[in-house]
C-alpha cells in the first residue's frame, strides 16, 4: 500500500506516509522544560513517517496551557536533544511545531515573567485549566506593539535556530485553532489599524514574516505551516475566511515551504482541503479523522503526500506495524490525556505485548 511507501517533503524524508499529528499532553515541567517521560513516549512513536512534536512556546509569552514545553532557553534545547536523538536512533524523523499562543492563556500557567499579549486587547470568552485553581477565564490580552511584534517574529526565529540545534529535523509554524498567528489573520481578533490589521494583506503579514524568519534560518524546505481555515477554536472568528486564507496562500505558495498540513475540519464555509490543493497541493498532509482506508484512497489518488492521525497514535504506539500487520487499534483513556506523568501517557503496550 501506497501509505507505507516512503517519501519526501522539500528535504525532510519520511519512512512512510503515516505522520504523528502534533498533540499537547501537559507532560512538560512547570518552567516549560522537556522531562524524562516525553523521551520515552516520543522514542515510542517513532515508526511514524515522520513525527510532529506537541505545540511548543517560542519564548516565556507563549506558554498559556499547563506544563507545556517551550525552546527558548539552552537548558530547553538540550532537553530537546534527548528527545530527538530517542526518535533518530529508531530510524524516525520530527519536525518541532512552533505554538505561540498568543491571548489564548491564563496567568496561573504561564512563567512569571510572561504576559499575555495578542494583536489587540480583546479577551477570548471561554475558560482553560490550571493546575493550582481548576478551570480559569483567558487573560485579558495586552495589544502588541509594533516593536514588540517584531521582536515575536525573531523569537519565532531564535525557535527555529533552537529547534535545529536541539535535532529537529523542520519545524512547522501553528498557524490555526484561536493562537497568535491566527488571532492576527481573523477580523474577530485583529482590530488594528497599522500595517498588521484590516485588509487581507495586512492581516496575513504576521504570518507570512514569521514563515520568514523561520525560512531564514532553516531553509524553506525544512519549514512546514499547519491550516485549518474556518475554525472557531479558542473563540476565533474570521468574516471571510476563504478570502483571507487565498490571500495568505497565494503568498506561502511562492515562499516553496516542505508542506501544508490541513485539518479539513471546518464550519461549512471553506472547504480546506481543495483550498490547500490549489496552492500546494504537490505537499500537502491531510489530518482530521482519517481512518486506515480513507487515507489510503487519498494517498493512492495522488490528493495527499501524506496523512498525519492523532488520536490514533495515543494508546497505539505501533500504529503503523498495527495497520501493517492487520492488527485491531486500541483506544485511550480520555482521563489522562493531560495528567503529569507515564500513566496514560507511556503506558500504552505495542500489539502483542
Ligand atoms: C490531546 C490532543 C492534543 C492536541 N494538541 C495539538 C497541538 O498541540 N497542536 C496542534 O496543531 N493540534 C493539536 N491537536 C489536534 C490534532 O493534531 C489533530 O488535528 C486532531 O486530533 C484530529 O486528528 P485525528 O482525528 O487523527 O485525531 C491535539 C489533539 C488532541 C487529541
């Protein structure tokens, strides 16, 4: 089958078209730093075709869930280092997901000397968990000035140094689900008036100067960009998103990135995945509840280079020998998906065992 052929995306090769969709599971340290546990889960996974790291913080602001990992600091990207030589040494390949998460935050996780800050003062309505006082209202948000925009862009590039030097082998910029990139795109999230707000082209500017920077320092063949256009997560909303992600696209396609990753999940008004298509669609990673044969149909057809599957991947580490072998999936316990520690976490058996 076509899905366990390998491949390769710009210069980033993968063992087969099966990637690890990126998944936040709250196993850092409270100071954002990589632990012993994350080694062992992601060394675990590593017969994916290639594996896309949790959602990690390019700098302290960033940080807005609990016990999230961050690659910001020295001590950061060696803890990193263990992780990646784990998936390396088992023949794999991982790309680190760069998350900032911009208004999306509570000051209870987040390191002292952080903030909440987002394109404009607007706090999202909703609530998120910390650990010391249970479900929690958002920030109220600080609006970024231009200075201090500019100085997110280059920690979106120190990030990327970070990653590169720690193993990674890309990285790919979160671009979706309510965090920074995305709150400056949408016209809910997005009320300024300089450069960075209003029309489309203001509004993609963000995102295009990060894809940049990030670009800048690891080439573009080794920079990826995670879509998914018309998604309300985390309160977003955009008037058109259609419109603004053809905008934001026509200007990715010429900047020749690794690929796209599109969750085609949506509200009804963009359908994701053609939009991913017409722009790059030679590179595109299709996500959102695949199963084995739908994903193959996809990959055999020439609409996908490859299918990235999360749930699927938490309580089977083997996933790719489970559907290679014909073997039955076993499924997670929802209840420590983002509890400290293995249980729920490296405690998953391979088939058999
Ligand atoms: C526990 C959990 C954590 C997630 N964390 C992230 C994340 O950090 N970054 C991201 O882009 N998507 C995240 N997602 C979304 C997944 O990458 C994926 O899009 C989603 O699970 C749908 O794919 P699936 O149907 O194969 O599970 C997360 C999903 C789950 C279940």
């Amino acid at each position: 089958m076509e899905l366990f052929t390998p491949t390769t995306l710009g210069a980033l090769a993968l063992r087969n078209r099966i990637v690890m969709a990126p998944m936040t599971r709250s196993r850092a340290a409270a100071d954002g730093m990589p632990t012993d546990v994350m080694v062992e889960y992601y060394r675990q996974r590593a017969s994916a075709g290639m594996i896309i790291s949790e959602g990690i913080a390019p700098s302290a602001d960033g940080l807005g869930y609990c016990r999230t990992p961050g690659i910001y600091n020295a001590a950061q990207v060696e803890a990193w280092r263990a992780i990646t030589d784990a998936v390396h040494a088992h023949g794999g390949s991982i790309v680190a997901q760069i998350m900032h998460v911009g208004r999306v935050g509570n000051v209870l996780n987040k390191p002292a000397d952080s903030e909440t800050v987002a394109p404009s003062a607007i706090r999202a309505n909703g609530e998120m968990y910390t650990d010391q006082q249970g479900m929690q209202p958002f920030d109220e948000p600080r609006a970024l000035s231009l200075d201090e925009i500019a100085a997110v862009v280059e920690d979106y590039r120190q990030a990327t140094g970070n990653a590169l030097a720690a193993g990674f082998d890309g990285v790919e910029l979160h671009c979706t689900s309510g965090y920074l990139p995305a709150q400056f795109l949408s016209t809910g999230t997005n009320r300024r008036r300089d450069r960075y707000g209003g029309s489309p082209e203001n509004r993609v500017r963000f995102v295009l100067e990060v894809l940049q920077a990030m670009a800048g320092v690891a080439g573009a063949s080794r920079v990826g960009m995670r879509i998914c256009p018309d998604n309300p997560f985390n309160d977003l909303h955009d008037e058109n998103p259609q419109q603004t992600f053809e905008c934001l696209l026509q200007h990715v396609a010429a900047l020749d990135l690794a690929y796209l990753h599109v969750i085609r999940f949506g509200q009804g008004r963009v359908d994701n995945l053609a939009l991913g298509r017409r722009y790059m669609g030679d590179r595109l990673i299709g996500n959102e509840s695949y199963g084995l044969d739908e994903a193959q149909q996809a990959v055999a057809a020439g609409e996908l280079a490859a299918v990235s599957f999360g749930r699927n991947f938490i309580a089977n580490p083997d996933l790719v020998e489970r559907w290679q072998n014909g073997q039955p999936l076993a499924t997670f316990d929802i209840a420590t998906l983002y509890t400290p520690g293995a249980d729920g976490y490296t405690t998953y058996p391979r088939a058999g065992n």
